[in-house]
C-alpha cells in the first residue's frame, strides 16, 4: 500500500451507530494474567480508525527501561494470534501477552474530528497533505507518531492504565509521574510499575538542535514562533498561564536562543541574498529606513534596505542601535574609566549591539553609506543608481563621504520613486490648508468648503499628478505639461475652457480633449470649477511639482512597492508599539526578509537544517498552506475584479 495514501486521515463525518449495540467481529482469548491487556476496546476502536496501515507491532523501548506499548497499525482489519505468530517472530507469545479486540461499526458516528480541524480544510488542502506525505522520514511513516500535541495528562494517565501494562511483570498498571527539573516546556516524566516498581525515566522532548547543552528542541522553536507572530516572552507566559502549560523559559536563555536563532537567521538569509547577487551585475539600489524608538528613553534600532529594482529582492541590509544593555550598565554605575570595564570590554566587543551613534534621522544615511561601501566585498555588486523617497538624506552622504567609491568613471544616480512623489502633492496641499485655514482670501470665502480645496479635490490632484508622470515616462517635459494641466482643468468654465494643457487624444482623461477628437458631446462643465482667487493659492505648488529638475528624477518611473510590502511584513514581526531589544530586531528582519522573498516553506527548511531541526510533517503541511493562502490572496489582490 502507498504510505503516502496510508497516512491520510479522512476528514468530515463517518456513519456510526451506538457502539455497545455492535456484536464483536474480532475477539480472541486474554489470559488472567494480562489483564487491562495493552488496548480496552474503546481504544481499539479508535487505533483501528486512526494508525497508519502495518502487518507488524511495534514497541516503544526507551532505552534499557521495561515498557512497552501495544501498537495497532491496521487500519480496519486485526491479526489473529496464529496470523501474526507466522508473520512476526516478536509475537505476542514471545513478550507472554494475549489480547483481544472488538471492532464495532455504526451508521451515524460523528468523527473524532472536531470542527476546528475539520472546517478549515477542503479538497485542495488534502491533495497537498498526501503530497506532504512524501516527504515524511521511513520511521516516522512507520511509527504513525508525528509532530506534537498538547495533551491533558490526566486522561491520557487514565488511557495508559487501562491500554498498557508493565513489561517487565506483565501484570501492573503503569503510572505516570512528573519529576523536577522542567526545561521549559519539556518536562522530565517517569512510568512507573505500581506492582513491581519497574521506572522509565524520560523527557517529553528532544534536543538533537543547533548548540550544546541542556536545551530542548521545544524551547527553541517556542522563541521561534513568538517572533514569527511578533510577540516576546511577556505574551508567551500569559498565553501558558490560559491554556494550564508550564512556564516557559525565564528571561535569559531566552535571550540565549534568540541569540543563536539570529546567528543562523542571518546566515540562512545572507545565504539568500548572495544567490540573488547572482543574478545581476548592476542595480538599482532601493532604500527605505524604518527605526523604532524604543520606550521613549531605551534608545533607537532600525534597519536599511537594500533591493534591486529589477526582481525585487533584497541584496542587503543593516540594522543599526545606538543602544547596548551591557555597556549602559556600566555606564550607571560611573564605571566606564576602570580597569574591570577596559577588560570587560575586550570579551564584548564582539557582541556589543551598539554600531550607531547620533540621532535616528542620521541612520538612514549612515545605513546608506554602508551598504554601498561594502557592496563589492558582500555580494561583487556596484549600486550605480540610488532610488530614494525625494528629500532622502541619504544620497548626499552617499556621493559627499565617498564621492568616487567605485571609481573615477562611475557615478552614482538619484532616481525618485512614484509613490512618494506623488504622495508630495497631498502633503503640500494639506500644508496649505491648514496654514490658511482661518483665514479669508480676497473673494471673502475661506479656502475650503463647497467649490473650494476639500479633502477629496486633494485626492483627486494627487491621482492626477500620479498618472502625468506614469503615463510620460521618459519624457520630463510632457510631465510638466500635464502636471499643469490638472490645475487648468478645473478652473475651466464653459465660457472660458482652460484644457489647451490638457493630453491630447481619444485616450485622454480629459473628456473635453476625446470629444474634440471623437466629435461627440459627452464632456460636461465642472458645477463648481475653482476660483481665480484660489487658482492663484495653488499655483505656487504646482509648479515646484512640476519643475523639470524635479521631475527628470522620476523619468524612468521607479518606485519603492517591493521594499514597502517588504516593511509591511516586518513591522508584524516587530510592532510598533512594544520594545524589542537589538537581538529581537536582528532576528525579526532576518525572518522577515527571508519569508518574504522565499516562502515559509523554503526560508524555514533551510533554517531546520541549518539547525538541525527535523522537519516534521505538520512544519511542510503548513507552511506550504501558508504560503499558498498569500499567493491566492496577491492573486485576488491584482485581479480585475479588485481593480
């Protein structure tokens, strides 16, 4: 049988019918000293729905100890005694246990499902679960036991009393216990015999990962997954405090593992970044700065971008603080001119997290400076052009610290982005509003009101201004032209058109233009076109946005999208509202940049294994649902339907 078919689990409703009208279709004889057998029937009936399909037992031996449970892995049928005596020579004879079994079906059952696994899931969802199933190790495929759950022990302690015994005596129920000494969320647990007080002491989970010592894989991933949904350890202590779990870590190996998660992070995603390098020779270099102030008076982080304008893929990027925990200690206690701080120093330096000193307006530009001073050594790239948000600061530090950085011949170019050049206009309009909001122009009205500069006339000039200079790209004096013409469009009155600026063509958004072309009459006249008056109050910001100096910086049309999105996505894994310390943040936008460019899936199994994690079924089943749900929903996102 195809494992991958076999260990699909069916979803939805099952007919049943009361299961203590049902009439036994497998039942063998059970010696009076293996009584509690290893299953009742309930849990046959439940094993014989569930495992996985096998013609073999299986036992569960941690190490040396004597316990051992009963496995059924057939999935709707039981091996007669005689049956598996031929089949296996670890019998049932062999351990000296009998069992029987009762295999009740009905019509009406309901699954033991319950509606939270079953409502989200659908056709295509299961088809990637058999795929899934592929890629499941050959003893995790045989064990029919996978990933983790959490259990309430107290059932689960009655389970095991009435489905195994001892197998060392063969006659006592097996108590479980929990010991001191909890890691975490892994806790130290022993089964004992209560007849023969046989012990089998284990841990709840491994700790085959990256590093030494006495972390638990569990501990690890928990820090993981707080920073993938943006949270600390604050949250996932009050998260165990509702569900009834134990505490999870205290603060410091916290920070441990967030330190070494943010080491192979950041090698998983420079990995990433030098194979997108590959790709090209020269870029155009997209920068964006986003910092946070952490709790008013902890100091400032940020990050800088780096993404070439032609894929959209991060080539590199810096996180900068001017702030270090360590050193601000000694700096309290007025402690920074001794001999202890000196060679207290020397052991740090390596990991001290303040690389910025200055303002946070003074990131952006020293981040810059940076990326281009070490680009050739990073990834063998020349940034040549330099796409900025319009008043950035940063170019100026670019060209004025290393003016010839690359060499005599080659000159680095400012390019602006669409977007927040059109978002100028906007700025520029509200700016005046509200320094002329109290105040009468020379007609006596006020600049605002009906027939006046309302807030949707400002939307309306910033999506014009927007598309005169999308639809003449390359041509900085047809943008000037249609930038004005937006302002001359509304003044005109039927008496006076003002539309000799406005685009030429049956193509135009200009009606007055299309009917000229089209001769047709479908152009009406504005019902409240603007007043000279207030025409003379917007003049002066219309033309410093459409100098042609200006615009031949947006001539080839670029904007910074990819590198918004990719903020976006960052600020979800690092609110704005919460403090995250140096080490939190450098994690947060390795994970963030690698999820965004490659998937959960294919970012995070390079991260297991780097690691060396073991991927389970569950990490593959969802992260490939994850990143399939994102690009059904950019799909939806461009469609026309939304457009």
């Amino acid at each position: 049988m195809d494992n991958s078919k076999s260990r699909k689990r069916k979803r939805g409703k099952k007919s049943t019918k009361d299961k203590k009208s049902m009439p036994l279709e497998h039942k063998y004889s059970l010696k009076e000293s293996d009584k509690g057998s290893y299953y009742n029937q309930a849990h046959a009936f439940e094993q014989l729905e569930t495992e996985e399909s096998s013609d073999t037992d299986s036992s569960t031996d941690f190490g040396n100890q004597s316990v051992s449970f009963r496995k059924l892995n057939s999935s709707g049928t039981c091996i007669s005694r005689e049956e598996s005596e031929n089949e296996n020579s670890e019998s049932d004879q062999d351990l000296n246990i009998e069992w029987n079994i009762e295999r009740r079906q009905s019509e009406n059952e309901e699954s033991d499902y319950d509606d939270d696994n079953v409502n989200d899931l659908n056709d295509d969802e299961e088809e990637d679960e058999e795929e899934d199933g592929d890629e499941v190790g050959e003893d995790e495929a045989n064990s029919g036991v996978h990933g983790r759950l959490i259990i309430h022990l107290k059932p689960f302690q009655e389970s095991v009393l009435s489905a195994a015994v001892c197998r060392n005596c063969h006659i006592g129920s097996l108590k479980l216990e929990i010991l001191p000494g909890q890691r975490g969320f892994c806790s130290r647990l022993h089964w004992i015999c209560e007849n023969c007080h046989n012990i089998c002491e284990f841990y709840s989970d491994s700790n085959t990962g990256y590093g030494s010592g006495h972390s638990k894989d569990i501990n690890r991933l928990s820090v993981l997954a707080m920073r993938t949904v943006g949270k600390s350890r604050s949250a996932l202590l009050k998260f165990c405090s509702i569900m009834d779990l134990p505490a999870p870590i205290n603060y410091k190996p916290y920070r441990n593992h967030t330190e070494a998660l943010k080491e192979v992070a950041e090698k998983t995603c420079r990995d990433t970044m030098l194979e997108s390098a590959e790709e090209l020779k020269k870029i155009e270099l997209f920068l964006r700065m986003g910092w946070r102030r952490t709790m008013q008076v902890c100091g400032i982080c940020g990050w800088i971008i780096g993404s070439c304008g032609i894929h959209g893929k991060v080539l590199d990027y810096v996180t900068l603080s001017n702030e270090c925990k360590g050193c601000k200690k000694w700096e309290r206690e007025g402690k920074t001119n001794t001999r202890e701080f000196l060679a207290w120093f020397v052991k740090h330096d390596k990991v001290c997290t303040l690389n910025h000193e200055g303002s946070a307006k003074t990131m952006e530009a020293q981040g810059a400076v940076m990326l281009f001073r070490r680009s050739e050594e990073f990834n063998g790239l020349q940034y040549t052009t330099f796409v900025g948000d319009g008043d950035s600061s940063a170019y100026g530090s670019v060209v004025h610290v290393d003016t010839h950085h690359y060499g005599p011949n080659i000159i680095i170019q400012k390019d602006d982005c669409v977007g927040h050049l059109q978002g100028r206009m906007g700025k520029h309009l509200k700016r005046l509003v509200d320094q002329n909001k109290s105040k009468k122009l020379a007609d006596g009205k006020q600049m605002t009101g009906k027939g006046r500069l309302t807030n949707k006339l400002i939307n309306s000039f910033q999506v014009f201004y927007g598309m005169a200079i999308r639809k003449n790209k390359g041509d900085a004096v047809a943008m000037q032209k249609n930038v004005m013409a937006i302002l001359f469009h509304y003044s005109s009155t039927k008496e006076e058109p003002q539309h000799q600026y406005c685009p030429e063509g049956e193509l135009s958004w200009c009606k007055w233009q299309t009917d000229k072309v089209l001769g047709t009459s479908s152009y009406q006249s504005l019902k409240n076109p603007l007043s000279p008056v207030l025409i003379e109050m917007l003049k002066p910001v219309f033309e410093k946005l459409s100098s042609l100096q200006l615009l031949k910086g947006a001539e080839k049309c670029l904007t910074q999208n990819q590198n918004e999105s990719l903020h976006h996505v960052i600020w979800s894994y690092l609110p704005k509202g919460e403090y995250h310390s140096p080490s939190e943040i450098q994690l947060g936008v390795a994970l963030a940049v690698g999820h965004f460019y490659e998937g959960m899936n294919n970012y995070n199994s390079k991260l297991f294994d780097e690691m060396n994690l073991k991927i389970g079924i569950n990490n593959k089943s969802l992260w490939m649902r994850i990143d399939d749900t994102r690009l059904k929903h950019a799909a939806y996102k461009h469609s026309a339907n939304v457009k």
